[in-house]
C-alpha cells in the first residue's frame, strides 16, 4: 500500500495556529463510517451521538514542559532538547537540535545550572540519550525552565500553557498531547455522564513518533516507536462489561484507539495491564476494541490519516477530508473534530 495514497492537498492557513477562546466551541464533522454521509456540527453536539451505557475512554497523559533551550558547556552555542522518553532513573531520550554537536561527554546546561543534561550515548536522526544532574524535583525544574514542545507547524507562541494540555490530564509523561481530547471541558463531560454514558481513562504517553513524518514509500516499511501505556483493573472490567452488554466503546483520539486495540488484541479483551506498543493500524487491520471516534483532522500521509481510514475507510476519509477543507475547517493541534460513528 503506497503512502502516497494517504495524501491530501491542505492551503496552510487552514492550520490552526491558536486554541479558540472556549475548548468546545470547534466545530464537529460527523462521518458515517459505513455510508460516508457527512453532517456539519458543533462539537457539544457530540452528546447527541453517544447512548446511554456507550463508553468513551479518554487518555489522561499529562504533558510534560519538555523543551528546553540551553547552552553548550565548552562553547556556549545554544542548544534546544526535548525530552522524550525516561529511559531508566534520571537517563533521558531526547531530540537535539543542532544534534551534530552533541557527542557522547558533552554538557547542555539549563537556567545557570540549575539543569545540566551530559549526552551518555549518540542515537539516528537527531536522538541523542542524556542523564539530567539537578537538585530537587525534576518536574518543579521542569516548569520553571521548560515551555510545552508544540509541534513544528504552530508558530505562534502559546499564550497560556495550560490550553496544550486536556482538562483531565493527570499522569506527567508525554511528548505531546492527545489533542483530540483538548475539545472537551469539565461541563460537557458532567453532561455526558448525566445521560448515561460511562468515562473511561487510560494512558498512552506520546513519544517520538508524534514527530516523525513517514519516510518510506510503501505503508508497510514503516516501523513505529514505543510508547508506554497502562489500564487499571477497573476500566478493564467495565470494557469488557460494556461490550457484553452490547453497547460501544468510543475512543477519544488515536493515542486511545491504539493503547484499546494493543490490549484487546494481546488478551482477546481487556485487562489491567502496562507496557510498550508500537501497534500500527492501517487499512486491513480489523477492529477489536473500539466501535466509534472522535479525533482531529491529521497531516496528509500521517499514520494518524492511515489509522482512521482503517476504521471509516480511505475514499471515505479522504473525501470528508476534501470536504472540511472545502467548509474551511481548521486543521490539526488546535483545530476542529471529526466524529466517526
């Protein structure tokens, strides 16, 4: 299957550069995954398309202030790290920028020492591995020091830092958020467990592979990085009551999508469990886990476009796609929503 397959035209200045002033006033493009008919909405209309004893399973990963600008110890040129992934104790992967000067011994300083980070080992395409020497919590420097690392197509700076993360984020450890979840405010989500619907949370900290474009020609030569995920006995158990008493699972955001069907396929079920997926969903993989989405509209040639042609199918994809460009729907991080029922 050719990437190039994937693709879509998109003008730039429907890249939603800023968060709107109220999370849930994007608007909702609603896909019939089964017919491809389309409907135009807001997205507090979501409610109407969730039933009472349906689940919608949210990812509450907490995004941590991970980009950090510092200087070269021996020589003052100034570097930019992100921190990606904890490896072990205080060792880090991170992406460097300019990582050609970043060897094995050199010391990245932060904040007039507060943070120092010495490179233990030299990885491809940028990823350098690094242990942080500090005094205190990590995470208290962190926020002092650090901004969140949004993606390289938002140039404007974020004003308030909080709008990058989900209102329910709780566990610290993604790269990147989960955006497909920044829709959602406190309110609707008391609205929507007022009707009957249960709230699910698992998480999926966001890694590497958020900022790698695919490289390759053919879907199937691609290899994603791991990500960490957990579930915890309770939300197993109500999963798999959910779908014996025949009602459906709906998946906020393909972090959520992907943590659902690693588990679901590992256990035929779900289960309280953690671990490391790279699980890759591309047309042809058949759904265990989850029955509907909400999500945001992704890059042309994304694994993010291949994974939701998976579920609704690529002309049908494509062709909302065409059409949210045609409504001028704002696209990506901090645009609008796309509901596949």
């Amino acid at each position: 299957m050719k990437v190039e397959d994937f693709n879509y035209n998109l003008p730039e200045e429907l890249i939603a550069q800023t968060p709107l002033e109220k999370r849930d006033s994007s608007r909702l493009l609603v896909l019939d995954k089964q017919t491809g008919e389309i409907e135009h909405k807001h997205f507090t209309d979501i409610i109407n398309y969730l039933n009472e004893g349906d689940t919608l399973v949210l990812n509450d990963t907490k995004v941590l202030p991970a980009r950090l600008i510092g200087v070269k110890e021996e020589t003052n040129a100034v570097i930019e790290i992100l921190l990606l992934k904890n490896t072990e104790g205080d060792n880090w992967e991170c992406l460097v920028k300019p990582a050609r000067r970043i060897k094995v011994g050199t010391i990245v300083t932060f904040g007039d020492g507060k943070l120092k980070a010495e490179c233990i080992s030299e990885g491809e395409d940028g990823i350098r591995h690094f242990k942080l020497l500090y005094k205190g919590i990590l995470l208290e420097i962190l926020e002092e020091l650090g901004t969140m690392p949004l993606p390289p197509y938002i140039h404007e700076k974020l004003e308030d830092q909080s709008r990058y993360q989900t209102v329910y984020a709780k566990e610290v450890g993604s790269a990147a958020a989960p955006t497909a979840g920044l829709h959602f405010t406190k309110e609707l989500l008391k609205d929507i467990e007022n009707k009957g619907v249960n709230i699910a949370y698992v998480t999926l900290h966001v890694g590497l592979g958020t900022f790698r474009p695919v490289s390759v020609d053919t879907i199937e030569e691609h290899e994603m990085h791991s990500e960490y995920y957990s579930m915890t006995k309770e939300v197993a158990e109500l999963l798999n009551k959910t779908k014996e008493n025949g009602k459906r699972i709906i998946a906020v955001g393909t972090t959520s999508t992907r943590t659902l069907e690693t588990i679901a396929s590992k256990y035929d079920g779900f289960k309280e469990c953690s671990g490391w997926t790279n699980i890759f969903i591309y047309p042809g993989y058949k759904f265990k886990a989850i029955d509907s989405l909400s999500t945001n509209f992704h890059l042309p040639k994304s694994t993010l476009v291949m994974l939701v042609s998976a579920l609704a199918g690529r002309e049908n994809i494509l062709n909302a796609y065409n059409e949210a460009v045609k409504e001028k729907y704002r696209f990506f991080s901090f645009g609008d929503a796309m509901f596949i029922k």
